[in-house]
C-alpha cells in the first residue's frame, strides 16, 4: 500500500493488521518567560541524513552509513547490510499525545530541532536554554555503541570518528557558544579511546559519552583495570564522562513483561547502581581528577545511597568481615569519592530539593531531555521555578547553570539579545 506523504500517513503493524494513522506537527510554542537561563546537560539530536556524507575515507565511500526508503516510503538508516528504524521515538514531542509513534518515521515528519542544528537553537530560545549537551538518538545507542556493531572494526572505527567531526563541524561548530562538544568513545580499543580523547580535546571537546558498564555491551569489565588508559586521558584533558542511564543498553526490568511505565519510573534505579559499581571498581580513586556525571539519572536516590555507604562502611570496618575492607583502598571514605567525583542531573525531583545539603548544592545540574517523552520542553521555565524557588537565589543559579559552567568549561549565553 502506497502512503501519501502529503498527508503524513504512517503505516503501523499491529496484530498482523496494518494501520494508518495521520499525524501532524505541533504548532510552534511562543517564547516562555525566562525564570533562569539554563545549561541543559542531557538533550539528545536525530542525526540528519547527510551525518557522514564527505566524512569517511575513500577507501569505505561505497560503505557510507546513510538513509534509505523502504517500499512504503519510510526512512531506515543502512549500516552494511543492516537496517535500523528510525524510530518515532527520538523525537516524540514531535506530535500531540494522541498521534505520538514510536514506529518507523520520515525526517520531514519530525520537528525540524531535532536533527536541524538551527531549528534545535530556535527550540532553544523559546525555552530559555542558554547551551545544551546532546546525546546521540537510539538509533546510534547513546555512548555509540552502533559503531561496534560494524562487521568490519575499521570501518567502525571511521564511521565512529565521521561521527564526532559531524558533531565538531556541524552541530557544535555551527553554534560553538550554545553547545557543549560531547563525543562518542571507541568501546573496543581502550588505548584507541584514549587517543580520540586526547585528539578531541585540541579541537574543543569537554565531554564523552560513555557506558555505565562496558561488560554489558561484550567488553572490559569496570573491575578489570583495562580501561585505565582512557580514564587517564580524559582525567589529564578535564574531559568529563558521561554515563546516561541505558547506555549499557539496558535498565532494570522488574518482570519480563513490565509495561514501558514501569521501565520509566525505576530509572533512577539504574543511576544507583552504575555510581555503586563505578566508586567500588575504583576508577575515581585511581583519577582523582576525573570528573563523572550521571546523566539523566535524578537526584532523589543520592541520599539513599549515602546513607547505605555510611552504614556499609560503619559495619565492614568495624566487624573486619571481608566486606567493605577487601574492595576498598583508598584512604577517603566511599562518600567522600562520591562527594569528590560525581555529579547528577535532573528534570523533576521537586521533594528531593529538601534534601539539597545532604546531596550537595554543588552536585546537581539540570536538563531538558529534549526531544524525548519525559522532556520538559517547552515548558521548562515553569517546572524549574516550581521546584527551586524556594532556594536562596545563588543556589538556584548554581543548580540552573553555574555548576554545568564549571564542570563542562562552557560559558553561559546572555539570552537577552536573542529573544
């Protein structure tokens, strides 16, 4: 069956029967009223069709990642003999609830700011966001891990590194003051990582997008020491890592048929786990320098996990058990690593703000998470005066913008001339 794409008919298969739905854009948002401009740290793009045109080496041209139609006339992007659906998903504030997709979908169907850098600073504007750092979509995995999935490592390896100057030239460079450069890491080779670390860093580059556990995606366990030279590179270049939640493309699921609802409510979860693993394979102690954010990982669990710390360290120590005492050597406590080396992002933890003194002032930056289901956008002005007004005014300035300044070196943009 042929689609009229005029009419932006999208094709859906359910229970063997196909399904036509009509879905239209929502209209554009007039500018919110700025409460305090914000540095997003966690936003995510749909890379556009042209990602790695003219990027790879002669040698793979012929082998060029790109989009291609099916014969419904659906985008997929093509990685050697592989399709992978260009899911509604990665922009679902595309549409109004009701016409929200997460099947296959078209780049003229999608809002424009998800994959046009000038569109997404327009989305921008109407939000109050002074700078954003993106992740890659779904499509891409959000540490790139689809650039291991190549069957040829080399031509991973160039995919992956047309990649990031996309990110450098395109996204980043077309507007170097209102983005954050975040690379993606080549997961096989930690010594190869560590170069691109160091390769990025003379071109701009603050952040990596990185797994909170490797060993889930076939490589090195954390525990394992071999990542040391990475971590070593960006402890020595002050490039932070980031560790999204499902980055390891995978998050907790209670039972093998829990509803998408229940996967969304436990993501904290998964941030309390990867800041465990993270402080016990002792990559903080052996960089002291190296800076970790938990991305998209809320803050309301932080008080839970220093309070189990403090119990856990209070009971090994004491009883010489074999526990706390045997995987922990570094002469700062657990709490005080944790209080040294990670930072957390959120959107909404509006109780947790009770608990700021106990999670550090200091600790928490915020994000948008535009342009998936949970984002704030357009909105984002409203949901931050409505969680931390109540704070002293240095504190909300800290928590909108001054710690992501400081953590990921970036200036805030005066969005007053602009509006």
């Amino acid at each position: 069956m042929a689609i009229d794409l005029n009419d932006r008919l999208n094709e859906q298969l359910r229970d063997g029967v196909v399904v036509q739905r009509k879905r239209q854009l929502i209209a554009d948002p007039e500018p919110r009223d700025v409460y305090l401009p914000l540095i997003s740290v966690d936003d995510h793009l749909m890379e556009p069709r042209d990602t790695f045109v003219g990027r790879m080496p002669a040698k793979f041209a012929d082998q060029t990642p790109g989009v291609v139609e099916d014969e419904n006339g659906m985008e997929w992007w093509q990685f050697e003999n592989e399709r992978v659906m260009n899911s509604g998903q990665n922009a679902i504030i595309s549409w109004p609830a009701a016409d929200r997709t997460g099947g296959p979908v078209r780049f003229d169907e999608v809002r424009p700011g998800t994959y046009d850098v000038h569109a997404r600073v327009r989305d921008m504007d109407i939000n109050g966001v002074a700078a954003s750092l993106c992740f890659p979509s779904m499509v891409f995995g959000f540490c790139g891990q689809r650039f291991t999935k190549f069957s040829d490592p080399e031509l991973g390896l160039a995919a992956m590194r047309a990649y990031n100057d996309w990110i450098a030239e395109e996204w980043v460079g077309s507007y170097p003051d209102r983005f954050i450069a975040q690379q993606v890491a080549w997961l096989p080779d930690p010594e190869i990582a560590a170069a691109e670390i160091r390769r990025n860093a003379e071109r701009g580059f603050t952040a990596v997008s990185f797994s909170e556990n490797p060993e889930a995606l076939g490589f090195d366990s954390l525990y394992s020491g071999k990542w040391d030279p990475f971590f070593a590179a960006c402890a020595e270049t002050g490039t932070v890592v980031n560790l999204h939640v499902g980055s390891s493309s995978q998050t907790v699921v209670p039972s093998k048929d829990s509803p998408p609802p229940v996967i969304a409510a436990m993501f904290e979860i998964n941030a309390y786990a990867a800041a465990t693993d993270w402080l016990f394979a002792g990559i903080p102690s052996r960089f002291p320098d190296l800076k970790i954010v938990l991305s998209e990982s809320g803050i309301g669990w932080v008080p839970m996990l220093i309070d189990r710390l403090h119990h856990l360290q209070s009971r090994f120590d004491k009883d010489h058990d074999g526990g706390m005492t045997t995987t922990w050597s570094d002469s700062l406590t657990p709490t005080e690593v944790l209080a040294r080396n990670f930072w957390f992002t959120t959107f909404f933890d509006p109780t947790s703000y009770r608990l700021l003194d106990v999670i550090g002032e200091d600790r928490v930056m915020l994000e948008v998470d535009y342009p998936h289901s949970d984002s704030t956008w357009p909105d984002t002005q409203e949901s931050i005066k409505g969680q931390i007004s109540g704070l002293a005014p240095e504190v909300q300035k800290r928590i909108a913008s001054g710690t992501a300044s400081e953590v990921y070196r970036h200036p805030l943009v005066d969005l007053g001339s602009r509006r």
